[in-house]
C-alpha cells in the first residue's frame, strides 16, 4: 500500500512513498535532534553509496540517507 503525498502548488509534482518512506520522512520532518557517532570509515562507505566525491559529514548522512530512501 503507497502513501501518496499531494502538494497545493501550482506545478509542483506529486510524491508516492511506501510506508516505511513515509515514515522515515515523517520522523525526519519531527522538530527533534538527533546525533550519531560515526567513523571515518563509515562516513567514506557513506559517501561511495551516495556517489560524492568530497563533502562535510552533515551534507554526506543527509545525501547517503537521501539515495537510501529513493531505492
């Protein structure tokens, strides 16, 4: 079952998401913090499966996390 979200904007396309995007869209939509603790390693793993040569960790986890929840 897909979870279709519809935006009010002229021009703007609509997005289909499965429930477990929705749901991490949702939690990342949350006004709460969150931290992590990660290793060079993880964060180079991270920027491979993103396809980024060079960028600062914040930008690596958001586009890593991004390309994870368009599979």
């Amino acid at each position: 079952m897909a979870v279709h979200h519809f935006k009010g904007v002229a021009g703007a396309s609509h997005s289909t998401y499965t429930p477990t995007q929705a749901k991490a869209v949702k939690m990342a939509k949350a006004k709460k913090t969150i931290s992590v603790s990660l290793s060079k390693l993880e964060l180079i793993q991270m920027r491979k499966v993103a396809g980024i040569r060079q960028a600062s960790d914040e930008h690596t986890l958001k586009a890593f996390i991004t390309k994870i929840l368009k599979l």
